[in-house]
C-alpha cells in the first residue's frame, strides 16, 4: 500500500502522539514497559488513524473493528491510541495503574495492598 506525503505525516505525527502519551502514562504511574510502546506506536498508529474500521462514540457496536494486542506489556500504547481519538481523557490515561483506575494494574494493586 502506497500513502501520500499527507497521510504518511499524518500518520507519523499520531505515533508520536502516541509515543508520548506512553510515556506520560507511565512514567506518571513509575512503572511499565515504555520501550514496548514505543516500538508499537508505528504499527498502532496506521491501525487506528487508517485501517480499522470502528466508531468512538459507540464502542460497544458489533461492526466495530477489534484489535487484540498480543504484546501485553505494550497496552499503555492502546491507552494512548484511545486518548488520541478521543475514548479517554488525558486524566484517564494519566491513571494507569493507579488505585480506582480502569486500566491495568489495578486488581494488581488492590491484592498487593489486601495482602
């Protein structure tokens, strides 16, 4: 497949984006694996912004497109794709692993703490 400058930029430009929403969620949670979302962020950007097929307002709709990432350490970059398409708040993403919070490491957290 073959992009025009436009959206190569485009697309570029949502990696780095992205890119740094993974690291601003975790390094705001002290913990995680940022160079996995990094080397993702290419792949997850021409996704979100270009192949997938899904509406934002209604996630739940059956004819969205799903993506399963099997690279789970990298999930804070799926965090930051949903923030750079407006599912999440920059206050949501900036939760990652924090007690209460609806992304990862939570239930984690909680058993550390109940232990």
């Amino acid at each position: 497949m073959s992009l025009s400058k436009e959206d190569y930029d485009f697309l570029a430009f949502k990696a780095y984006e992205i890119r740094r929403d993974s690291i601003r969620s975790t390094t705001a949670a002290k913990s995680g694996h940022p160079t996995s979302c990094l080397s993702a962020a290419d792949i997850v950007s021409m996704l979100f912004f270009k192949e997938m097929s899904y509406d934002p307002q209604t996630p739940h709709n059956q004819n969205n497109d799903r993506l399963v990432l099997s690279k789970g350490h990298a999930i804070p970059v799926i965090y930051a794709a949903w923030k750079n398409v407006g599912i999440i708040s920059d206050e949501q993403l900036l939760s990652l692993r924090k007690i209460n919070s609806p992304f990862e490491g939570t239930k984690s957290i909680r058993l550390q703490i109940l232990l």
